[in-house]
C-alpha cells in the first residue's frame, strides 16, 4: 500500500510500500524491485511521473517516497507499478496500490476491449441475377450474396463456381444457393426456359 500526504502547499508526497507478492500469489522481496514507476490521472488520462531506479538514490528498503511538485488540486488520481529484474524479457510488473485522499485504490485491472457492428446481419442469400430466359442447354454465371455458398438447381446443373447450364426440356427451372457457414442463410433465382422459334413449313417451300 501506499500513503498520501500534502508537506506543503502544491505539492504532495507519495510513499510506495513495496510488494511482497506478486499477482499470482508467488513471493516477492523488495529488494528484487529495479524501478517503480509514478503515474498521475488528472482526468485527462495518466501520465508518467518518474521512473525511480533502484539504487537512486539508495537501495530500496520497504518503502519509497516521491514528492510531486504540482498537483491538480481536487482532481488527481495516482497509480505505481515496479519492475523487476525476473525473466527472459526482463520484466515483470508487480502492482501496488495508492491510497488518494484517504480513498484507498487497488491495483488497475486489464483494460476492457469492446466492437460494435452497425451493419445489418444477412436474413438470407442473394441471388444474381434473379431471374434470367435461357434457351434450352443455354448458360448463365450466378453469383451469390455473402459469398460461400453450396449451388444446386431442380432440372439444369450448377458447379461449385455458379456456372449453369439449362436443361434440354421444361420451361423453367430454379437456382438454389445455401450459405456453408450459416445453412439457415439460402436463396433463390429463377430461370425461364424458351425454346427456339419454328420455322413455318410453308415458308421453307
């Protein structure tokens, strides 16, 4: 824990008792500490008061002590954390805790990361085209909306491309795409069929 106090008009003195813990629950010496670092949050967001070494100017003992020469008065809220001289990346941050006109402030959690999407969640496929007139064994590309799709069609065949072709008879058919992350996401397109006009008999003579 850490006390606060003012010693004298605009300015306040820090006193950071070191840890004897780490997070997660292994002991800690005080003398393993290699810095301690001093924020303040006027409500802006915090900034980095000093950087204390250990050995600056003497070896640590239980506590440290930090003046801060210009306040906010009313509005500041100060934070520490130690470094010490543990593992292969050279860190490791032990929290201390500082207590702020008399209200006592516990070690910052993590910080939260939210998202929000403001577009429209698909209520199905869509087709295009949607409708399109082929004559028999004619061949038209679909494509799909969101994409990732598995095709079919009720008479003519489709490949995993979306290339159709008519069947040789009927006058319609339908084009089916059903989506392969979410199968409830599906839709539809139709397609007419004309056959090629005949020539009038007489006409040929």
């Amino acid at each position: 824990m850490a006390s606060i106090q003012g010693v004298a008009l605009g300015t306040v003195t820090l006193t950071i008792t070191l840890p004897t813990a780490r997070q997660d629950g292994t002991a800690a010496q005080p003398s393993e500490v290699q810095s301690i670092t001093i924020l303040r949050d006027p409500g802006t967001g915090p900034a980095t008061l000093a950087t204390i070494a250990n050995g600056t100017p003497a070896p640590f003992g239980a506590t440290v002590s930090y003046v801060d020469q210009s306040p906010v008065t009313g509005t500041d809220a100060y934070s520490a954390f130690c470094t010490d001289t543990a593992g292969t990346q050279g860190a490791t941050s032990l929290a201390v805790s500082v207590s702020v006109a008399g209200q006592t402030l516990a070690p910052l959690l993590a910080p939260t990361l939210t998202a929000s999407n403001t577009g429209v969640a698909p209520t199905g496929e869509v087709i295009t085209p949607s409708t399109v007139t082929l004559a028999p064994g004619g061949t038209q590309t679909f494509s799909a909306s969101p994409a990732g799709v598995n095709w079919s069609a009720v008479s003519g065949t489709i490949d995993a491309n979306g290339n159709y072709t008519a069947p040789s008879s009927g006058t319609s058919d339908t084009v089916n795409a059903t989506s392969i992350a979410t199968p409830s996401l599906s839709g539809q397109a139709t397609v007419t069929i004309t056959a090629a006009p005949q020539q009038n008999a007489q006409a040929r003579k």
